[in-house]
C-alpha cells in the first residue's frame, strides 16, 4: 500500500489533495520560518554579545582603576562579588543579584561565561545577558558581573515570530482556498461525469457531459470515454439486430421444415411423396445454412471494423471470386464478361471476393443478359463494378437496397435473403469506401492503396 493510499484513507480525492497541498505547505512555511527566525535570531544574538563584551571591558577598567561603577548606556547594569559570592556593589540599585553564590564562585581565572536572566517567551520583568569574570582591583581580586537587558532583544524576536506565524496562518488558508478551488475545477468534470453515469439507469449507453472548449487530460479522457461508450452502444446494437435478424428469418424455414416433417410421419408415405419432402428439407436446411453463414459474416465484418490489407492484383481477384460462375452463366445461356486491370492494390481479399460473387450471384439469379465485372485503380481510388442488363434495383428502394433482408418485390418469388447488398455495403465501409447503385447494377469505390 502506498503512501498516498494511507493518507486520510476513505476520504474523497478533493479532500486529501487539499490536505496534503495544506501539510506539504504548512511544512515548508514553518522551515522557512525557522530559518527565517535563525538567521534573525543570530544576527541580534551577536550584537548583543558584542555590546556585552564592550560594556563589561568598560567595567573592567573601571574596577582596577578603583572608579565607582557606572552604568553607561540605558539597559546596562554591573555587579561587584567578592570570590566567596558576597554582593560588594552595583552600578543600579533597584536591580536584583544577577548572578548566585555558586556560579561566582565557580569563576576562575580570566574566563569569561555569559548565561542569560529571565525568559523570552512567556516575557520576564526583568530579561539580562550577563558575562561573569575575575578582576583584579585596588581592593584586591573581585568578581565582575556586567549585563546589558535582552528587553529590546526579546521583543524584536517576539514581534518577528508573532508576523512569522499570522503570515504563515494566512498563507495556509489562502492555499487551502485556491487548493479547494484548483480541486473541484480539476475534478468537477469527473463528478460530472459519475453523475451522468449513474442517471443513465439501465437506458442506452450514456454519454458525458465533456466540455468542447476545454482541451486538458479530463477532457479528452471524457472524449475517449465517450467513443467507447459510443462503441459499446454499437456493439450492442449490432447484437441486438443480429438475434432480431436471426430469429426474424429464421422461424420461417424452420416452421416449414417441421410442418413438413409432420406431415411425412402423420401417415405412410409413398416413395415419390418422401423424395419431394426429403428435397424441400434439404432446400430449407440449405437456406438456414447460407442465412447463417451470411448473418455470420456481417456481424464478423462489423466487430472488425477494418479490413485486414494485403497487397493482390485486381485481376488475380476477380479470377478468384469468379470461379465456378461461367458455368452458371453459361447454363443460363448467359456470359461473364471481364475486364480487370493488374494493378496492384492492397484490400482485404477475403471479404472483396465474397463481395464480388455476392454481386455477381444477384444478377445472374434477378438480372437479364451478360453480366459484366470491372475492376481498375485510377489515381487514388479503386473501383469494382458488377453489371446486367436487367432492370436494376427499383429506384423506390433507393439506398434502403443496402439494408438487411431488403428485398424488390419482383424478386421475393426467387430464391435470396436480402442479405447479399448488405454484405457488399459491410465490405466497402472496412475499407473505408462506399457501395453505391448504377444502371443494372453496383458499384464498390475504395480508396487506393499502393503496397510499400
């Protein structure tokens, strides 16, 4: 578990970054503050010392050149103690012994200690800084106690520490406010965003509130969310359609189909009456079988999609998703008549070729005439065409001629599912093209792509 984990644990993130914005500077503005007060602090100690010094080098002629002890600025004060502690005199008389018997007695030699009387904090009525030493006098060797009053000292330390901590109360507070309000402008989004969520019920899939005029990580975290979220709608439309297009289409042959298994066992049936059922079922069963593997196939194509590209040449192609249909036309005493070019493309060639005898088995199974393919590259685009002579697509059905299970009424008596045009529109869009209606028949326009 990592620290950030830890810190205010069940706490919401808003909180715990403004919480820890609020310590992390809090800490800084102390260390800053110490330093600050250090460095002030040292400053005003060494000139104390060093007024101290003065002063007590002052007392210390005084007292071997035998003069009265004089007191020669305002704050300074000095003491005279025999080596055994006892008070001798002092330049002020309303101030108390500064020093006890055993710190002067503990004095020896020309050392000199300095200690401090009073408290800083809270403030004493009287505050010193003393420096005790021996000297000799005319009276033989005394003890020195000279101090200087901290009064001023203390007061500018006290002023400093007392602006140090209103300022630094001020700072954190500020940077809590603009903490709070950097939060909830960063993370407002993302509440947004939960709320949209959870208004969304068990409706179609939600879309984010995300703002178009902003362009940071949220928004475009929102932008990416959405795309998915538009993806999964998809998807579970296309599912959706699927199971509608699968049971839809499905119940039909499979009604008949039990219809006429029935009625061969409801009673013995004579060898030419099995023979027309066994070939309606196997018709039947033939059809659920091409709906299934067409219905397969489209939803393959939509989960994909792209199509997977591989450099081929457009007759190669064409040869491929051809083979088997001469025959066909030929029995119908009709002709395939081809014209490809051998340039070479990159597509998906499984799928285009599907798409190619998809066409190609419309019109020799609703058109009239010779059918003719195409298939060329010009400048960047690649167009595949497949044609009849035949009356075409009605001009009623218009681009609905693409949708599942579409199909012209003259052409509901003839074998089909209306999937083909659809599976042909599913091909083109993997591609990133389009599939578009002509005279007689359909078109595939493709980008061009020229293989490395």
């Amino acid at each position: 578990m990592n620290p950030w984990a830890r810190f205010l644990p069940g706490r919401r993130i808003g909180t715990r970054l403004v919480a820890a914005v609020t310590l992390a500077m809090t800490v800084v503005l102390v260390c800053a503050g110490a330093f600050v007060y250090w460095r002030v602090s040292f400053a005003l100690d060494r000139q104390l010392d060093q007024d101290l010094r003065a002063y007590a080098d002052v007392t210390a002629r005084q007292v071997r050149n035998g003069t009265a002890l004089l007191a020669n600025g305002p704050g300074e004060t000095a003491q005279l103690y025999t080596p055994q502690g006892s008070l001798i005199s002092r330049s002020d008389a309303d101030v108390p012994r500064l020093a006890s018997r055993e710190r002067i007695m503990a004095v020896t030699g020309a050392h000199r200690s300095s200690f401090d009387v009073g408290r800083m904090l809270p403030p004493s009525n009287r505050v010193y800084r003393v420096s005790v030493f021996r000297s000799s006098s005319p009276d033989g060797e005394v003890v020195v106690v000279a101090a200087i009053s901290r009064r001023k000292h203390d007061e500018a330390l006290r002023e400093l520490l007392g602006q140090l901590a209103l300022t630094d109360l001020i700072t954190v507070l500020a940077a809590g406010l603009v903490g709070y309000g950097v939060t909830r402008a960063a993370l407002g989004p993302v509440e947004r965003y939960r709320r949209a969520a959870a208004s969304a019920g068990g409706g179609p899939a939600p879309r984010l509130p995300v703002d178009s005029t902003r362009d940071d990580e949220l928004t475009r975290l929102g932008h990416t969310f959405n795309q998915l979220l538009g993806e999964i709608e998809e998807s579970n439309a296309r599912e959706r359609q699927f199971l509608a297009d699968a049971s839809h289409e499905l119940r039909s042959p499979l009604a008949l189909l039990a219809a006429e298994i029935e009625w061969a066992r409801h009673r013995p049936r004579a060898p030419e009456e099995l023979d027309q059922v066994l070939t309606s079922v196997g018709a039947q069963v033939e059809r659920l079988v091409d709906l299934s593997n067409t219905l397969l196939d489209l939803e393959e194509l939509y989960s994909a999609r792209t199509a997977e590209l591989t450099p081929v040449r457009l007759d190669e192609l064409v040869d491929a998703a051809l083979t088997g249909w001469p025959e066909q036309a030929e029995g119908q005493g009709r002709a395939l008549r081809v014209s490809a070019s051998a340039d070479e493309v990159e597509v998906d060639a499984r799928w285009l070729t599907l798409a190619i005898t998809n066409l190609v088995g419309n019109a020799l199974k609703h058109g009239e005439g010779d059918v003719e393919v195409g298939a060329g590259a010009t400048g960047d685009r690649v167009r595949i065409s497949v044609t009849d002579h035949g009356p075409g697509v009605p001009e009623a059905l218009g681009a609905r001629a693409f949708d599942r299970f579409t199909r012209a009424d003259a052409s509901r008596t003839t074998r089909g599912n209306g999937l083909g045009l659809a599976l042909v529109k599913a091909v083109a869009e993997a591609h990133g093209g389009a599939a578009s209606l002509v005279q007689g028949g359909v078109v595939i326009d493709l980008p061009r792509r020229v293989p490395a």
